[in-house]
C-alpha cells in the first residue's frame, strides 16, 4: 500500500500534465521542459484469437509523455478512438465490454527499469527495456512490467512494447454465452513515436 502511494505521487505529475495537455491547456506546473517528449498520435493495436471470430483493433489516437531525465512514461488511450472492421463489435465493446461512456480513457504511468543505465546508452542505438507501472482500465488498476524498447533519433525518442492483458483482471465481463469461445487474453502492440516538447508549451499564459 506504501508503495503504491509512493508510486502515485512520483507519476501523479507526468499523468496530470498528459491529462491536462489533452484537454488543450498549458501545463506550466507539470514540469514539462526540454527533457520531455509527447505526442497525441501513437498506435496501439490488440488481436484476440477466438474459434468464432479474431477479435482485432486499432487505435491512432494514444497520447504520450516521456521524460527522458528520469525514464518516466504515461499513456492515454481514449477507449471510443478503437476502430474494429465490424460495426457491431466495435459497439459491442463500447457499450458491453469497456463502457466506455463510463470510462473514457486508460491510463499508464509507469518508471523504465534500471533508468540510469539505458538512458546513458540510448545515444548508441534502440535499447530492450522492462517499464514498470500502473494501468487503469475499466476503472480498475493493477500494476504491471511491459517489456519494449526504446530508441532516439534526434529530436523524437520512439517506444514500442508487446504485453498481453486478460479481460478478467479490470473487471470486464465476458457474457457466458461466448466466454469459453473467446482468449483469456488480448496481445497488445504499442508503437509511439514523441517529439521534443517546444519550451513555448511549458510558459505560463
């Protein structure tokens, strides 16, 4: 319990910032500066496989931070941006499955592992990496380890990371009917590519 608190406040601020830099306002207290890199058009895509149908998605619209000085990151993923190749599905899964109405958005806040160390050798090429944190989904939260990896080039850094998640863990009901037609869990790919954050953005208006 300890731990998470700690935890929350030390990705409180990053998340906050995301969250405000999303809704169109200056984030003069975020302590955004040069060493921050963001961006509201990274990829996530999740795939399913299931004796009735692969269920498959894509979202364009993640947003992200990264802190190059600390190897801190947050994700924001609005939950209504997924887009499925059958409409049903895709309405199926805001109104059924992630209500999301409800629950607009999923979060990330986590902390790469052994930060020093990668951060120091990410000038000489793409770097494996663990990020450990904090997702929320469905109103539920659980932490987790994603590994991926990171590279910089020149003004942008770019993460990617594979992990699979289970439906079960953020309380997201599968109708009986189906549940055992369906994965226990979804692989998930993410792929962002944040740019250097103008100071302009970090001043008060």
């Amino acid at each position: 319990m300890v731990s998470s608190l700690r935890a929350g406040r030390r990705w409180g601020p990053l998340l906050r910032g995301l969250l405000a830099w999303l809704g169109g306002l200056a984030l003069p207290h975020a302590g955004l500066a040069q060493s921050k890199f963001m961006t509201k058009a990274g990829h996530l895509t999740f795939f399913s496989a299931s004796i009735m149908e692969d269920i498959e998605a894509r979202n364009d619209k993640v947003a992200a931070v990264f802190d190059l000085s600390g190897g801190q990151v947050a994700f924001a993923v609005p939950i209504r941006e997924f887009q499925f190749k059958r409409t049903l599905m895709q309405e199926h899964f805001n109104e059924n499955y992630l209500e999301s109405e409800k629950y607009p958005r999923a979060t990330f806040t986590g902390q790469v592992l052994d930060a020093a160390q990668v951060l120091k050798l990410l000038p000489t090429g793409t770097q494996n990496v663990e990020v450990e944190g904090n997702l929320t989904m469905h109103g539920v939260t659980r932490k987790i380890v994603v590994a991926g990896t990171i590279q910089q080039r020149d003004a942008q850094v770019i993460l990617v990371a594979y992990f699979n998640l289970a439906p079960a863990d953020y309380a997201i009901d599968v109708p009986l009917l189906v549940r055992e037609h369906i994965a226990k869990s979804v692989s998930v790919r993410l792929n962002v590519t944040c740019d250097l954050v103008s100071p302009a953005l970090t001043q008060q208006p």
